[in-house]
C-alpha cells in the first residue's frame, strides 16, 4: 500500500513538472525546475498555476487516459498557462480557488477536444486551449462582482523585497541598468511573460534554464526576437511597446517551435525561423489592435495561428524527402534530433516508411534503371529491369542466346518484396521467341500486389503457367509468387519491375526506394540501408548467417551478464534485460545504471535506434560495437554508416557544435563494420566481426574485434580514443 501511494505520489511529481517544461516543448527537469521557481516569484501566481495543474492532472486520470500523455504533461500545460493567468490578474481570494478550477477544467476539455481533432491531421495543439480558458473567464469578469483585479504585479519591486530584502532589489535593480536601451531588457521581459512574470529577473532565469537545456533553442530565442524588434523599428513602431505589451514571447515561442522543435534544426528549418518572424509581427499588431475593441489580449493567438498554417503546409507537401524535414520522434532536445537525423544514411528517403526489397533471389543486375534509354520514361519513368549476368563473361545467356532457355535469369524464381495481398494476376500469356515482343499485351504475365494503402508492386513478363498466387492471397516477404519468362513487350527474358499507387495493371509508377539490399561484386559488397538502384548495378538480398540472426535475436524478458575487464584486469558484470516499451519498440536495459539501447532487428539487419544513459557501462561498448549489423553470411560485406556525434564528443567541441547545429553539423563519426574470413568455410563455428568509428581525417574514435560463437556468446575487445582497452563478455544469463 506504502509503495503503491509512494509511485502515484512520483507519478504526479513528474506528470506536475513536465507541465512546465512542455510550454518549451521539452521534458527536461532541469529547466522545468527553474520555471516553477520563477512562477512562485508571485507566490499568488505560482500557487494558482500549480492548482490548476493538477486540477488537469486529476481530470486526466479520472477519465482514465494514458499515463504517458499525462506524465508528459500533455493534458496539463495549457491548464498551467490559464492558472499563471488567473493568479496575474486577479487577488487571492476564495473565490478564485473556484474560478481557477473553472478555468483548468475549461482548458483541461478543450485539450481534449482539440487532441482528438487536430490528430487527424497531424497537428499539435499548442496553447489553443488556454485561450479559450483564459478568454472565457476575461470576458466573464465583468460579471463577477466579488472579484478585484490583482494590482501587485505592476509593482514588481514590492514582490523582490518580499521574497529577498532591500539584497534582492539591488540585485533585480542591477540587471535592469545593465540591460536597460540594450534590446535584452525587452528579451528578458518577453521570456518572463510567457510564465506572467513580468520582470527581468525571470526572463534572465528561464534563458538559463534555456540554454542548459538546448544551445540551438537558446540561439533560437535571440534570433527571433531581435528580429522582430528590428522589423518594430523598419515598420515605424516603438520597439519600446513591446516592454508593456509583452507579446515578444509570441516570437521567442515561433522560433524555437519552427527551428528547433517540429523541424529537424537545418539551414532551412532555420530560414523558415526567420520567414515566419516578419509575417508574426504583422499578425502580432493587427491580433492586437482587433482584440482591443472587446478589451482583451491577443495573447500568444498569433504564434498559434501561423504555426498551426506552417505545419499544415508543410505536411500536405508531395515530397517530404526535402528540406525542411519533419521531426517524426523528439528526443531530448533538438540538437540530439540532429544528430540522430544526421546519422541516418537513406535521411533522405526517410518519408519511405514501409520497406520493399528486391524481388529475386541471388545477385541480379539493373538492365534499365528509372528515366531508362528504352522503355521506362514519362509516367513509366520509375521502374527496374532486372537480368542474371555471368561475373566473368559479364554475359546474361550462354551458348548463342537464341533460345529463352539459355539466358540465365529465364525460369529464376521470382518472390514478393514485401507482406501483401495479391490483388491481380495474368498467367496465360505466352513467351515470346528471341527478339519478338507481344506488343497487344504488354506487360505479359503478371503479380500485383497491395502492400498498404496505395503503395503497390507489380512484376512483369513472367513465365506462362509459373504464377503460383491467386487473387486474394495473402504473400510474406521472399515467397515465391512465379518465374521469370519472356511474356509480353520483351525480346529477351527479364524481370520488370515497379511500385504504383493503384492495383491496375498497366498503372504509372511512382517513386519508392528499394530497402536493404547488397551491392557489388564477388570481392566487395556494399550495404545499402535505402536506395535506388542504378543501371547496371548488381545486386543482391541479404543471405542470413545463422550464427548472427541467433546472437541478436532476443525475446522480452531474455537477460544476459555483460562483464567488462579494464587494462588492469578488473571486472565488473552488469546485468542487461531485453524488454519491449508500449510502443513496441525493443531496447536492451542496464539494470545497474538504467541506461538503454533501442534497437530494431527485422531478420535482416540489427540497427541501434538510439542510446540514453550513462556513458560509463559496458553496455555503450556494445551499442557502439554493434551499431548496424548486417546479418549476412557473405564475408566481402562492408557495412558502413554515420555514427550520432553527441555519443563520441564531449565539452567544449560538442557544445561549440550545439550552437552551430543550424548552420550544419562539421564533427563526423564514420562507422565500419567487417567480416573477416572465417576460419573453417564449412559448419564454421563462430563469426568474427571488426567495427570503426572515425572523425574527420579518419581520427581514431572507437574500434573493436568482435567474435559470436554458435552458442550466442560474444568476445568485444575495445580501444577507445583515449587509448582505455576493455574486454566485453556477452552470455546468456543461464550459463553465466
């Protein structure tokens, strides 16, 4: 019972703090901290902003929402903005405790509506239901006769010498002739309004507390207030209005939003920052002017207006593989969405969420590529023809090549590129002779199968009799679905094939990477996460080793003992436990230090998604080891990729690098995975594996030699930058 009271007391705790932190659209506790002090510089006010927090906070569990929305403070913040607004504007009284409860539980439902209505979409809600909370009670004041306005907070220096003497006066007096006729008087001012506080001291804390958490959010705030405050001047204005309107918060907010946070930080996220500014001033002063005729405040009406446009605009484009790039999963703050971003080799094909691979087996080469010299152009434009090679000939038929039968791909079977649905078939075409086409049915026999809503693979000019689906059959990735033949347009036998959008036969193609495939020649093959495959490339699936797909393949729940041996032989053994989160997504957890390593493994590939904790335990050896893993049994496979910077440096250069995020990211972290030969060719019992990490001018950062035995053990030796040597043992936990 104890416990049970002690995690629902943590759980609000948390669910309470990150309702502060969320109005920056960040989690992070250091900063939240710092805002509930600077809300609690009026006592009143703070007090009213906790109230109405976890008002929200016992609304959402009473309608039994999920726990991890609550705990993000997601149905709490905007109670939180109307509870600092109430607690500014009118005196404490009885009757407030009343109004405040009101004004979260009018805020707490317009969440909730706005939730549902704005998902479908794709769009957040921002600060949309404190206005209309705190709008409501504005307009409903004048009715209540037993409520007077709260006038202490025009006389900030009354509130000083009430928290800390004629000491903190001074102090407060100060700053205010430091910055006074700077600019930053306004900027601090305006950081301070977005909790009511409006005083410099707030301001200077909530930038502190800013630039702990995110420097690109803190360079972010500048820029986008300075530049409204000089568009004030260009446009004839007194940029000293701002100093009693407040409403700068409205620019700090955009740009971190737009630059920082629902845009991956970029060049371009950083220019549609400063676009957006001049077009929020103009929204800022007419909003203004507008809500004055009902005597109100425009409040942050304008940051949401253009937001919510910019957003909806950028997520109805056709082509969301350019800049600037959706934020898909925030991390802890937007430089590490960067990072993360940064080490994505296919980045660019990363809208392409639904994999499709290579529709045969062994190695293949690209006859025509997409925009081809014969066939593939106009709506046709993106589509492959794929044939068999011999590698030393570079021949694709032997003998003479005068019969189908003596070209190599004709009769290979041919698989589905994905899970799917068969939606189409022809399978009585006949084969043409060499150098015939059957122009009145074109595509000749073939599959088309639906994989999701619109998106769709089509395989043509198969063998007459081959196809061995119907329609309305159900196919998994690899199963054989017909041969390849000589049917329809085609002079000599190969594999045409196209994604589309529609299950029609003779549809146009669209554009769509191909995912995971092998790349090159008997002596070097190259990994390709996504991409698309050129003419004359060849080609390949993974062909799984065993031995790999055994060591990485884990079921929730499985532990295993990782025990690291420094240069002076001590060892220490940590615990780590495979579990899969509500989201389904696997990670390896540390149960000495908590850290965790999210991870994906689809039979094909082990892929580390992300690390979080401490740099210090053995499992960061590991992740850093086994960063991408290809689980091929082909020895000449070279795996390489980029390796997330904020894991390999550290204070000063990372932090420089923080601030310089939007202008591009120049520390490098090159990741290199090799096979070495095995021992014995046949029934080998183990797997040796070689990675890299490199920085620019190929600095030595990490490297490790790797052996998996058959019985999932694992032997890492480790070098890191600093020279530290290690040992890492991997065992399954029942033979530890």
């Amino acid at each position: 019972m104890k416990n049970d009271l002690l995690k629902k007391s943590a759980f609000i705790f948390e669910a309470t703090l990150t309702s502060y932190s969320q109005i920056f659209f960040t989690e992070n506790k250091i900063l939240a901290s710092i805002l509930v002090v600077v809300s609690f510089m009026d006592w009143w006010t703070g007090l009213s902003g906790l109230i109405a927090v976890l008002t929200a906070i016992g609304f959402s569990q009473l309608f039994g929402y999920s726990e991890v929305l609550i705990k993000k403070g997601s149905y709490s913040f905007n109670a939180l903005l109307v509870g600092l607004g109430i607690g500014t504007y009118f005196l404490p009284g009885f009757e407030i405790l009343l109004l405040i409860v009101a004004g979260a539980a009018i805020a707490f439902f317009s969440t909730v509506f706005l939730m549902g209505s704005f998902t479908k979409y794709g769009l957040p809600f921002l600060s949309v239901p404190f206005l209309i909370g705190m709008w409501v009670l504005l307009l409903a004041f004048p009715s209540f006769s037993n409520i007077s306005l709260n006038m202490e907070t025009l006389y900030p220096s009354n509130m000083y010498f009430k928290l800390g003497g004629s000491v903190l006066v001074s102090v407060v007096d100060g700053l205010n002739s430091l910055f006074v006729d700077t600019g930053f008087d306004t900027y601090f001012l305006s950081l301070g309004a977005i909790f009511f506080q409006f005083n410099l001291l707030a301001g200077v804390l909530i930038s502190i507390g800013l630039l702990v958490h995110s420097r690109v959010n803190f360079l972010l705030s500048l820029v986008g207030f300075f530049i409204a405050y000089w568009m004030y001047s260009i446009l004839g204005m007194y940029s000293g209005s701002l100093n009693y309107t407040y409403y700068g918060f409205n620019f700090i907010l955009s740009a971190i939003a737009i630059g920082g946070y629902f845009l991956i930080p970029s060049r371009a996220s950083f220019f549609w920052s400063l676009v957006l500014i001049p077009v929020l001033v103009v929204a800022t002063i007419g909003s203004d002017r507008l809500f004055s005729f009902f005597e109100l405040s425009a409040f942050s009406l304008p940051f949401n207006v253009i937001m919510l446009g910019m957003l909806y605009a950028l997520k109805i484009r056709f082509d969301q593989t350019k800049q600037p790039i959706l934020t898909l999963v925030h991390q802890k703050n937007p430089e590490t969405d960067a990072y993360l971003y940064d080490s994505q080799p296919a980045k660019k094909y990363a809208a392409f969420i639904a994999p499709i691979r290579l529709p045969f087996m062994g190695k293949w080469t690209v006859n025509q590529g997409h925009e081809g010299v014969y066939t593939h152009k106009g709506f046709f434009q993106f589509a492959w023809d794929f044939i068999i090679k011999d590698s030393i000939t570079n021949k694709e038929f032997s003998n003479n090549g005068y019969l189908v039968t003596d070209y190599f791909c004709f009769d290979k079977p041919v698989i589905a590129p994905a899970f799917g649905t068969v939606v189409a078939v022809v399978n009585t075409v006949e084969d043409n002779v060499i150098g015939a086409t059957n122009t009145l049915q074109n595509w000749g026999n073939t599959v088309v199968i639906k994989h999701e809503d619109y998106l769709f693979s089509k395989m043509s000019h198969l063998k007459k009799g081959s196809i061995k689906v119907n329609i309305g059959d159900v196919v998994v990735e690899g199963q054989t679905i017909g041969k390849c033949g000589n049917s329809g347009r085609s002079p000599y036998p190969h594999l045409h094939f196209q994604l589309q959008s529609t299950a029609v036969i003779g549809a146009s193609t669209i554009f769509w990477p191909i995912s995971e495939y092998l790349k090159g020649n008997d002596l070097k093959l190259n990994f390709v996460e996504k991409g698309i495959p050129k003419n004359q490339e060849t080609l390949s699936n993974i062909s799984t080793s065993p031995i790999l797909q055994a060591a990485f393949k884990w079921s929730p729940g499985d532990e295993f003992t990782l025990k690291m041996t420094d240069e002076n032989d001590k060892e220490t053994v940590f615990v780590i436990r495979n579990e899969i989160d509500i989201y389904n997504q696997s990670y390896l957890v540390c149960l000495e230090t908590k850290a965790k390593l999210y991870y994906e493994n689809n039979g094909k590939t082990f892929s580390s998604e992300n690390y979080i904790g401490s740099k210090k335990t053995a499992l960061f050896y590991f992740y850093r080891s086994f960063y991408k893993v290809v689980l091929s049994e082909n020895i000449d496979v070279s795996v390489k990729t980029r390796f997330p910077i904020h894991h390999l440096y550290h204070f000063p250069v990372l932090t420089i690098q923080d601030f310089l995020v939007p202008f591009g990211i120049f520390l490098k972290g090159n990741y290199n995975l090799l096979y070495k030969e095995p021992e014995q060719t046949f029934n080998s019992q183990k797997v040796e594996l070689q990675s890299k990490i490199v920085g620019r001018n190929s600095q030595h950062l990490f490297s490790a030699d790797i052996v998996i035995h058959k019985n999932k053990e694992m032997s890492i030796q480790c070098n890191t930058s600093d020279k530290l040597k290690m040992i890492l043992k991997w065992e399954n936990k029942f033979y530890a």
